[in-house]
C-alpha cells in the first residue's frame, strides 16, 4: 500500500505560485483561439459539443477531440518528456489542447485524461505515477490543468480508462458485465460490473496484472513474487526472447533484431514462433498464464465477456487459441463457453476514446 501522506506540503509550494501565472496563460489561450469568423461560428452553431481525451504515458502524450459519440475531429502525439517535471507536462498538455481547439476552431467542454497510476478520481491529484519522474506524488493535475485550459477536467487511472473507452466504444457496448485486461509493458485491467466501471476504494479494482499465479515465481515491481505480469507481460515475454536468442535457441528472432536483443518484442517473437520452436513455447507460456489469470476472474466474476488488449494480444490468434484453452482446462464450476475472449476492437486507441468517455458521460456509459 503506497503511502500518500508525504510531500503535501512541498506539493503546494511547489504548485501553488503555479496558479498564480494560469490567468495569463488563459488570456493567451483567448488571444490564440482569436475571434471567430463567421464560418467559425457557423460550424460551432452546427457542431456537438466537443471533448478533449488525453492519454498520458511514459513516452507519449495522445490527445483527441471528439464528439460525445467518439467520433474523432483531431488528433495529436507529443513526447512527454517527464524528466521536465509534472508543472512542464502538464503545461505543454495544456498547451497542446489549446492549440488543437484552435485548430478546429471550437472549445471543448471538458478533458478526460488517463494516468498511468495510482490517481485521486474525486479530487483529481496523481498519487504515484511510478513510470514517470518524481512519481508525481499529490499532484493537482486536474486543477492546474482545469485552469490552463479552462473547463473540467477529470481524471482516471490509463488501463482503467480504457476499459471505459472499450465499455463506451468498442464490444463492451454488447454486454452488462466484463473485465479488460491490458497485456503490454506491465499488465492492467479494469471491471465493468452492471454496465459500470466499477473502481473499488482508491480507484485500483482492477489490478489483474498482480494476482499471485505462481506463490515461487519472479519478484513484481509491486513486492509479491509471481504476479502475471511478471510472468506474462511484454516484458517477460521479451525476457525469455532474449534469453533464448542469447543461448542460440532463436536464430529467426536474432535474424530478425539483427542480433540486437534491446530490439526483442512480442510481436517480433511471434514473427519468430513458427521456424523458432523455444520461442512458440514461451508464447504458449505466457498464453497459459493469462489463461490463468482469465480463469480466475471467470470464477469470481463470471463476465459475458473478457477483452485482452495491448501488444502482446497483437499477437493473435496463437495467443488468444490457447488462452482460451487454458480457460477450458481451468474452469469447472461454470461453463466455459458462457464467456468469451476477443482482442480489443478499439486497439491502441481505447485510451483516448475512454478519455473522451470519462470527459463527456464521466464513469457511466450514457
């Protein structure tokens, strides 16, 4: 349990001379938008409201504008360059939102943004963002950024987030009751409960990478030894690749890196399964860990429906056969078949389209 009583009081010197420079900031955001033509307020008058989603993560900031339907007007990437510093982030997030709503000559009503950690949702302060700089503890992302931009904006973990883009956009719209996970660099996941996104406490129902699947297993970076996603992840995938390449075990996957072992992905790895036979078995091994992990949740759970996402579900159909398999070896009490298990139709745009969601229905669907 992470501890969040520390550096409030250094949070608010640190950010409270901040507020004082965010009216100017909001005249040059009024000067920068400029009036409107007369075309511009003829396609205003004809416009939905809009909202900006924002996906903030380790190396990239995605941001979106939409309508309420998720139909996308505008779309920008920028680095996040956290070494800055979350006051600099959070400037050129803002900065960049402006410039968009320039761009296609109306304002926003409000701002979804996910966050890739622990985040206060009613008060909209980061708690800890471990893959970020400073780990932005008791950051008031979402006034500063509220001030900045001028409208509200919300926030809301990154992989729960997108599980409410999957609920608002993507196949999550068929059903009452389902669970997203997200298999990437670590693993995330979120649970929709009666058409809700359902956060628990502090906002972290959903942590599926951290069940135990094996008590003996690697050390996680949360403390626990065999949590899934030490197991499963794209990083243990890669792991394991890079151990078989090293070992001489995967000539196709050192053909295809060039021998350069920083370059081994999960994706790549499947490129390399069908002529790499160590390589097909680590996939089948991650594969039988999510079907795990899966079979768990179907148990506590019993969703209609479980949506993997992220790079390693980019993998497909070897993947998703035998995660379903292990399911079906896992499962007795309940039948199998009662669930299913696809890939996410949204890809790596969930995040934005949840942002969008979070920013214009908050954490309902309607």
């Amino acid at each position: 349990m992470y501890s969040f009583n520390v550096r409030i009081v250094q949070s608010g010197i640190l950010f409270g001379d901040l507020f004082k420079r965010l009216k100017d900031r909001e005249n040059a955001r009024t000067r920068v938008l400029g009036p409107s033509t007369s075309d511009q307020r003829n396609r205003q008058n004809t416009m939905s409201e809009l909202y900006a989603g924002v996906d903030l993560g380790g190396t990239s900031i995605k941001c979106a504008l939409a309508g309420a339907d998720g139909e996308i007007v505008c779309q920008r990437s920028i680095p996040t360059e956290s070494h800055a510093g979350p006051n600099s982030v959070l400037m050129r997030i803002a900065e960049l939102v402006n410039e968009m709503q320039a761009e296609v000559g109306q304002s926003i009503s409000a701002v979804g943004m996910g966050v890739p950690g622990l985040v206060d949702v009613e008060r909209g302060v980061t708690r800890f963002l471990p893959n970020l700089t400073t780990h932005w503890e008791n950051v008031p992302a979402g006034d500063i950024l509220s001030a900045a931009i001028g409208c509200p904006v919300k926030l809301l973990n990154d992989v729960r987030t997108a599980t409410l883009g999957e609920l608002a956009f993507g196949r999550g719209r068929e059903v009452d009751t389902m669970v997203f996970i997200a298999i990437g660099t670590g693993i995330g996941g979120g649970v929709v409960i009666d058409g809700k996104l359902r956060l628990g406490a502090l906002g972290a129902a959903g942590e599926l990478g951290h069940q135990t699947i094996d008590p003996n297993g690697p050390l996680c970076g949360c403390g626990n030894h065999g949590c899934l996603e030490t197991l499963a992840s794209g990083t243990a995938l890669a792991a394991e690749g890079i151990r078989l390449m090293l070992m001489g075990l995967a000539p196709t996957l050192h053909d295809l890196v060039d021998g350069d072992p920083a370059r081994v992905t999960a994706e790549l790895m499947s490129q390399a399964a069908l002529s790499d036979p160590p390589v097909l078995d680590a996939i089948y091994g991650a594969a039988d860990d999510i079907g795990t992990g899966v079979a768990n949740v179907m148990v506590t759970l019993h969703p209609e429906l479980v949506i993997l996402g992220g790079g390693v579900a980019n993998i497909g159909d070897v993947l998703f056969d035998r995660v379903r398999a292990q399911v079906i070896r896992r499962v007795r009490m309940i039948s199998p078949d009662t669930v299913r298990i696809e890939p996410s139709d949204l890809g790596s745009r969930a995040g934005v389209l949840g942002a969008i969601a979070l920013a214009s229905r908050g954490l309902g669907t309607g």
